[in-house]
C-alpha cells in the first residue's frame, strides 16, 4: 500500500485556452479501487497520462509505485498473445501466462444487457430485462433462448456486436432515414453464432418528448421513412433458409410482423385515401417477396391483428393500441 499525492496540480494542452485542471490537490490510497467518471474530453485519460509523466504540468504529483496503462501498446502486431504478454510483464512465466489464456471464452458475437425507458412526461421508468429469455453467466446460442413477452425485443439499446458480424452480414443502413435502428438489431441476427447476456441495467432511454423521432405525431409524418426500413427488413434476409434454426427463425418472424403492426398503425392513424394505398401496397409488397409459409407466419403473427379484414377493424384496431400505449407508454 502506497499514497499517490497531488499537489496544487494546473494542466493545459499546448494552444489550448482553458486550463484541463488548476489548482488540482488530492490523495489517493493504492489500495483503493477507484474508476474516474466523466464526459468525453473532461480530463480521464490525461489525468492518467500526468500520472506516468507524459506531459509537463505545474505543480507537484509524487508517488512510490509503478503506473501501466491498459491498453498496453503492441510494436509489432505479427507478435502471437503470449509474446505480446511476455513484452509487458517479461517476468512472469509462461505457464501462469497459458494458464490465464485458457480461461478466456470463444469470441461474443452479440452482448445483450436491459435496458431503462425514463418517462419524461409523467417521471416514471420501466425496465426491460431478458432474464425469463436469456441464460446467464454463460455463452450461448440460439436453441438456449425461451420466449419472448410482448413488451421484449432486442433493440439498438440492448445490444453490442463483435465487429466482424456487422461486417460478414453486410449492411448497409439507408442514407437521411429514421427508424434504421430496426435494421441494425435485425439483419445480423443470423450470423450471431454466439450470446451473452448481462443482467445489467446499461442504456437508459428518456422517451416522451414533443420532438423525438418515436413521438407519435412524427411518426406519422415520417411514415415514408418506416415503409422505407420496413421493406428493406423485408429484403435483408430469406427467412426460410433459417427454417432449421427455430428459435432465430421465430424471432425473426416476429419481429418484421412487428414492423409490419407499427407501419399500419401509423397508416391508419395518418387516414387518408393515399395513406390507406400506402398500407395494401405494404402487404402487397411482402407477399411478392417472401414465401408464402412466411406471409402467412407474419399475418398470423402481430402484424395480421393490425390489418382485420371485417367492418370496423380499422377502429378496433386503433382502440387497441391507444390501450396498449397507455399501459406500455412506448411512444
């Protein structure tokens, strides 16, 4: 145990005109385990780098112990893990090295945590985990997952990618569109191979406000641009070469005949003659590029309880979701 002490400690980057600290002075017990919060640019990585002595700063900064800054750098990147390991740390064995390595699972394709709608309008919160879904504390993949209540889905606020299944699925996002985050949280879901899941309250989403893009007036407005990611959901992926992958091939169905509810709901709630076209060439749209196991998957899913083909289903239907957006407050 050893003290790191900072004393009357004033910083500024070269040009810069604002002081990163002045007057800075504190104690810190290295047997502490401590995490410095902060936004970007407020002075995280150059307090650490002041630490090692990278910079020249007024004042005095004294302590007894060596720094390391994770993440270490590689000079050369042919270098296998356990040599890059033995250029940092050359005293310890190899043994205790390979040991460490065993313990590291397989590469995560996608990581999953909750995540917490903030209600702006009222001051309440709700928050959506995975844990009837997901196993914990462990790998998994698609045949390990349970069922899916209605108010859980995998959305852009829940979810982290390895890089290089956003690359091997190649998607490509729409250029100046809302509501692509649909896509992101869709098209790579086939080549995730591999699952984690954190019982972790990680995003917390504020929704309610007059100007967001999910308000229900906008989204009326923006119809255009929901028809535009809906369809190209549509396109993404043949979802009866996933027929052997029941779990992936359930979720995925549901999910487009989600998008498929959320474009009628906002065509009906528009009402007009042109947004009722819009709404049949929809539906028209999807029989004429899926199979017809799959159009009849999505109307008997959520998507087919928003198109009612009987009088007054068009006013059932609204009522419904006027209920429903009560009770759930999505929008």
């Amino acid at each position: 145990m050893s003290m790191i002490q900072i004393s009357n400690l004033t910083f500024a980057y070269e040009g810069g005109y604002d002081n990163i600290f002045e007057n800075l002075s504190l104690q810190i017990d290295t047997s502490w385990k401590l995490g410095l919060v902060g936004r970007n640019g407020r002075g995280k990585t150059t307090l650490l780098k002041l630490l090692m002595g990278q910079y020249s700063y007024q004042g005095q900064i004294s302590a007894d112990t060596q720094f390391d800054y994770f993440p270490f750098t590689i000079e050369d990147p042919r270098q296998s893990a356990l040599e890059a390991a033995l250029g940092v740390c050359p005293d310890c064995p190899d043994w205790i090295l390979l040991r460490e390595f065993s313990k590291l699972p397989a590469p995560v394709d996608m990581v999953i945590a909750n995540y917490v709608y903030e209600h702006v309008e009222d001051n309440t919160s709700h928050t959506v985990r995975y844990t009837n879904v997901f196993p914990q504390n462990r790998l998994f993949n698609w045949t390990h997952v349970g069922h899916f209540r209605p108010d859980q889905n995998i959305l852009m606020h829940s979810v982290m990618y390895r890089t290089e299944v956003l690359r091997k699925c190649g998607m490509v996002l729409p250029k100046h569109t809302f509501y692509v985050d649909n896509i992101f949280v869709y098209q790579p879901l086939p080549y995730v191979k591999s699952m984690y899941y954190m019982d972790l309250d990680l995003y917390r989403y504020f929704i309610g406000r007059a100007d967001q893009s999910v308000n229900e007036s906008i989204m009326v407005k923006r119809v255009d641009q929901q028809l535009r990611v809906t369809r190209h959901m549509i396109d993404c992926q043949d979802l009866d070469e996933l027929k052997d992958q029941k779990r992936l091939h359930a979720y995925m169905v549901h999910y487009l005949s989600v998008m498929m509810a959320v474009s009628d709901i906002f065509l009906l709630l528009d009402g007009s003659d042109e947004a009722k076209a819009k709404r049949t060439g929809l539906w028209q749209y999807l029989k004429d590029h899926v199979s017809t196991g799959v159009y009849r998957a999505v109307r008997y899913n959520l998507g087919g309880l928003t198109d009612l083909k009987f009088p007054g289903g068009d006013k059932l239907t609204l009522g419904v979701y006027r209920q429903l957006r009560k009770v759930f407050k999505f929008n």
